[in-house]
C-alpha cells in the first residue's frame, strides 16, 4: 500500500547506564536521511541519580534532554514517571505520529527505513496481554521508588523526604482502596505507539488519578500500568518489539559484539537489549542495517 506521506518519530530513550549507546542511538536516528521524508526526533530522560554530563555526546548530536528528571528504581514507579516525562517532553516539542521508547542499551535490529515502513503499517508495536493471575501485584500495596525502599541493594538506606511523602500518599489509598480494575494487563516496557494511542494514555494519566495512584503503590507498574490503559481501551494487537534473551531467569543477556547481534534470530522484534559494544563497532552495526 503507497504511504500517505512522511511520518515523524519521537525516539524516547531511557537513560541510565550506557551513555555510549544513547550517543550512538542518537547520532543514527538524527543523521538518518529517510528515503520517505521521515523525522527522527530523540529524547532522553537521564535517571536524576546520575550526572547529566556523562549523556552530554547524545545530546550534542541532537538529543533532547527532559529537564524534570526523576530518580529511577528498579521495579518501581519511577519507571513509568521517566517514560511520561518523555512523552510529555516531545508532545511539548512537537507533533509525532509515533512514539518509541527504547533503553539506551539497546539497538535497532532493522534499519530506520524499515522500522518507518513496519511502524507505518502496524501503528502500535507492543507486547501487551491480559495476565489476570499476577492481578494480586496490583490488589496489594508496595513502594520502591526510594533509596530506602528499593528493591536492588545499597548501603545507603536513608529515608528521604520524597519517600515520606509517597508513603502519605500511600497510607491514604490504603484508606481508600485501590480502583477497581476491570482486567489486568502486563507486558514489555518498552514498545512503539501511535499517537492517538499516546493521547489515551496521557489522558487517563491526567483525569483518572485514582487509577494512576493505584498503579504507583503496586508491583512492578512499569509492566503493567500503559499496558492495562491501553489493553483496557481496546485496538492494540500484542506483538514482541524487544527482543531479550534471558542468560538465567532474572538475569537478561547482554551482547557484546557484532557477531553476536548478527546472529540474532527474529521474528516480530525490531530492537534488542542489552547491548553494550565497542565505541567502535556502533557505526558498523548501522553501516550492516543499510538504510
């Protein structure tokens, strides 16, 4: 089918330990010349725990930099408030027809012609499914989104002001309850959305608080709060975007050379993670992809 004309992109990347990668990311998508017209835009939101300075390559080679950053932890809300502020700093931007939220570990396993032409004809790339059996992550109460609470260990247990707060906060949804949900769906964090898909969402996350609450003091929302606005919602048919090779149960593989990212086999996925390469070997992962 002939397209309608040239789609512009927000590439959303999450930024906390491969500053090398989301210079590179950033440096492909923003000196990519579509044979359609197509718009790289990339954004970065680089967790609050970390000197920006150290992402300063990506955002020399054009990568948008959100200002109101958050402290990340793993398995936590925060997950979702950096994917939002992402969202809301390109809308602030601009006007995309598709948003893909990646890692700055990871890498496109097609080339940027391509990921416009699938993205063109499946608009929403998104493992997203019901899982009704994890529902009781959602029913019950928990907070990791502190140096105190969180889930990966540290010495540094010291209570902040912001956990203070969140507690509150969590103390008054204990009283009140969680919403009640009519189906619980979960997925990958990570995935590529059209825009009326981005507005749905964003307008849940502004007028349905009681929701949004009830996601933040569960566990881990960031696999289960976008996907159960979006699954709820209806129009999205789950696909895998990222593809993830599990080295042990918990613990994903990360690829380490060309050869190894060559002999990936895959079926719907259109980036991967965990990649950390040679500053080097970067440009001829994009110089093998082609346009």
């Amino acid at each position: 089918m002939k397209r309608l004309g040239p789609l512009k992109f927000a590439i959303l990347i999450l930024g906390y330990n491969a500053p090398g990668g989301a210079a590179a990311l950033t440096e492909y998508f923003r000196k990519h010349r579509s044979a359609d017209g197509d718009v790289f835009d990339v954004f970065i939101h680089v967790d609050q725990k970390l000197d920006l300075d150290i992402f300063q390559p990506a955002i020399a080679y054009g990568a948008i930099a959100v200002k109101q950053r958050v402290s990340v932890y793993w398995c936590g809300w925060t997950m979702v408030e950096a994917a939002m502020r992402l969202i809301f700093e390109a809308q602030a931007h601009g006007v995309y027809d598709r948003f893909v939220l990646i890692s700055d570990d990871s890498l496109p396993l097609v080339s940027a012609d391509e990921l416009a032409s699938v993205l063109d004809r499946f608009p929403n790339f998104a493992h997203i499914f019901r899982n009704d059996a994890r529902r009781p992550r959602y029913d019950r109460f928990y907070m990791f989104d502190s140096q105190a609470t969180q889930l990966r260990w540290t010495e540094d247990r010291a209570v902040s002001d912001d956990a203070i707060s969140r507690f509150t906060r969590l103390a008054a949804l204990k009283k009140r309850g969680k919403k009640p949900l009519e189906r619980y769906y979960q997925g990958s964090q990570f995935m590529a959305l059209a825009a009326d898909d981005v507005r749905r969402l964003t307008t849940s996350w502004y007028q349905d608080v009681w929701m949004r609450e009830s996601f933040e003091f569960s566990d881990t929302p960031d696999e289960a709060y976008i996907q159960s606005v979006l699954g709820n919602g209806g129009g999205v048919t789950p696909r895998e975007f990222m593809l993830v090779e599990w080295a042990e149960p918990t613990l994903p593989r990360t690829f380490t050379s060309l050869d190894e990212l060559a002999g990936i086999k895959r079926t719907t996925e259109l980036f991967c993670r965990k990649v950390a390469l040679p500053e080097e070997d970067y440009p001829r992962w994009f110089a093998h992809l082609g346009r």
